[in-house]
C-alpha cells in the first residue's frame, strides 16, 4: 500500500489580450488565474487537480500526508470538514482520484463503472448582439454542437429575449437553447436583488414560448419556495445548483422539488467523491446532473468524468465562446486542448486518471504568488 508524500499548490496567471469580457463581470478579465494540486504518492505516481485558490491550506496538508491515497471517502470528509473553515478545497479530492486511477491503472470514468462518452452543449459567455449571437449559434451547429446556452443580463432582459427569439429564428429547431439568468448569486461587489418569483415565471413563460430547453438560475439559490412554486406554473426546466455547498442545501431542493437539473461543480462542491453520491440520487429521483465546468481543462475533464462515468446527461456544459474564450485559453495547463468530436461528443481518454498531461514549460512560465482575475 502506497502513502500521501505530498501535495504541492500552486498558482498560475495567463494574460489575456485582447481581455475576456464575461457576462457577469462588468470589468474585462486580463488574466485567466489557474490553481494547479499536485498530490504525490511515496511511489512517485502524481495526481492533478485545478479550481479555487486554495489559499491556507498548508496548515491542512498534515491530515493527508502519509495516509493511504485510496482511502477517498475517508480524504473526502476530511476536507468537508476543512471547507466548513476554510473554503472550498475540492481540487485536492480531484487530485486524489486522479493518482487512484494511477495506482490502479484505470481512467476516473472506469473506476465509477461507467461510460467515456458524453454530449456536450456549447457554453457561451460574453454578452453580444442578436446578430452576433446568431453568429455563434451557427458556429456551434457547424462544429457539431447540439445545444448552446445564452447568457442573460443585460441591460434589460427584453435585449436578453431579444437575443433568444433572434437565435430561434435563425436556426430554428437544430440547436437547443438554454438560458442562464445567474440570479443564484451574485459577484463580491454586485448587491442588486436577485428576481423575485414573479418576474422569475414572466421570463420562464417567454423562453417555453421559445422552446427552451432549460433555464437556469432565476431565482436566488436559497429561494426554495419560489423554485418550487415556479416549476408548477411553467413548463420549462428549472436549473441551478452550480455554487451550493452543503449536502442538507440539496437533500431541500430534491425534497421541496425545486429543480429539474441539477448543476454543482466537482471541483468547487464536495468533489468526485461526494458529486458521485449525490449525481445517483439526482438521477433516482427522476432528475438531471449536468455539472457547471466554467473553469480550466481540469475540472471540465474531471467533471465529464463524473457525470459519463455514473449517470450520464443530456448535454454536459463546454465553455467555448471565440474568439474571446477559446479552448487554447480555456485549457492553457495542458498539453493539448479538450475538443468535442463532429457530432457534439466528448470523448474520454483510455488512459489512467484524469487522462491529461500538464504543460509544465507554461506553468513555468505563468506562475504567480496568487490567483486572481487581474
């Protein structure tokens, strides 16, 4: 039996010119921050993982090193009980599962009993035109995507439909359509009130008249009631999930029924080990898990693993917006970039693990004492 030597974090800044003007940010992104978690084994056998900062947790390290690298429920209460005092630190359970597969010389997919394959949806993230977007919703369909999500907030949420009708009208029944109306939280800086119910199922009415797929987030995370009673008074999907943090926060929405689709991120929320769990039991009560993956080629792999490899999904989310947010940016820690074949698939290595290979020259090259947006 092998044992935990070390774990190794580190911060990385890309410079992005021209910037990345995301939708939820009203100041354009210079950098793209990764956090890289390298856990080695007293073998030498490495496992990666990518996702928040990580800040603090040397005073942590000693919980895990020289304990059994297999022992992943185990590894996973340890750290829930570390996010309870210091943040989300979930890229280490993807680290862990990443030197598992090492160590028993199987990919992540495999080890949960599941599949490689999944279908992706094309994920934008700047806010453009109705023309434009009609571009990108042409771009998506030429690239094999068979659906695309639309993100809201713009001035006013008439430009928001506008924008969806625009889409519809163009390509008519080849591509699903998802919105994201991010009112489940807000950025640090950002205090407007997120909708309340009313305006909420005005919105949702619109989009089913526009045959939607799904939409996300249009209500505040905590509005239970409001979710609820939203489902019963709209035929669309209701979707959220991707920032909820403790196990009880989900037990209420599947018990109240307050979504359709369920959306926590493995590497901001309870990792593979815990994401796997809950994934089944989303899945045996009749509904959807299909992860947020709106970070670096890790935790869009190590989310794709999870979902192909317990439950599958419809669509699994693949933020590709060009030319702002390309996969070269996207996936800049790796060797090779994470595409989608020409029918909307996303193919899972083979190889142990994760199945990806650091770029090591960039990370040289890009490290920095901390990672931030600017």
């Amino acid at each position: 039996m092998s044992r935990i030597a070390t774990i190794e974090i580190s911060h990385h800044r890309l410079p992005l010119d021209p910037p990345f003007p995301a939708s939820w940010d009203p100041t354009a992104r210079t950098q793209f921050p990764a956090t890289i978690v390298r856990v080695t084994d007293d073998a030498g056998r490495q496992g990666v993982g990518a996702g928040d900062s990580m800040y603090g947790f040397g005073d942590y390290e000693r919980w895990f090193v020289g304990e059994d690298p297999l022992d992943l429920d185990r590894h996973a209460a340890v750290l829930s009980n570390i996010e309870f005092h210091a943040g989300r630190p979930w890229p280490l359970d993807v680290a862990l599962w990443d030197l598992a597969g090492k160590i028993r010389e199987q990919p992540i997919w495999a080890m949960l009993g599941g599949s490689n394959r999944i279908r992706a949806y094309a994920s934008s993230g700047v806010h453009r035109s109705p023309a434009e977007m009609v571009d990108v919703a042409r771009r998506a369909i030429s690239l094999g995507y068979p659906a695309l999500k639309v993100r809201f907030g713009r001035a006013e949420v008439d430009d928001d439909l506008a924008v969806v009708s625009a889409i519809r009208d163009a390509v008519g029944d080849r591509l699903a359509l998802m919105v994201d109306c991010n009112q489940g939280w807000r950025m640090p800086w950002d205090i407007r009130p997120p909708w309340r119910l009313d305006r909420a199922t005005e919105v949702a009415a619109r989009l089913a008249a526009e045959d939607v797929y799904w939409v996300e987030e249009p209500l505040h995370r905590a509005d239970y009631d409001g979710m609820a009673e939203l489902r019963r008074r709209v035929p669309i999907r209701v979707a959220g999930g991707e920032m909820t943090r403790e196990p009880y926060e989900f037990r209420e929405l599947l018990q109240r029924d307050c979504l359709d689709v369920f959306q926590p991120d493995c590497v901001c929320t309870h990792g593979i080990t815990g994401l796997a769990h809950l994934a089944r039991e989303i899945a045996a009560a009749g509904k959807v898990f299909t992860p947020h993956t709106w970070g670096n080629g890790i935790g869009l792999l190590a989310n794709a693993h999870l979902t192909a490899g317990t439950v599958g999904a419809p669509f699994i989310e693949v933020p590709f917006d060009p030319p702002e947010w390309t996969t070269a940016r996207r996936d800049f820690v790796l060797t090779s970039t994470i595409e989608v074949d020409g029918d909307g698939w996303l193919t899972l290595s083979d190889r142990p693990g994760l199945g990806c290979d650091l770029a090591e020259d960039v990370l040289v090259a890009t490290r920095q004492s901390a990672a931030t947006f600017s």
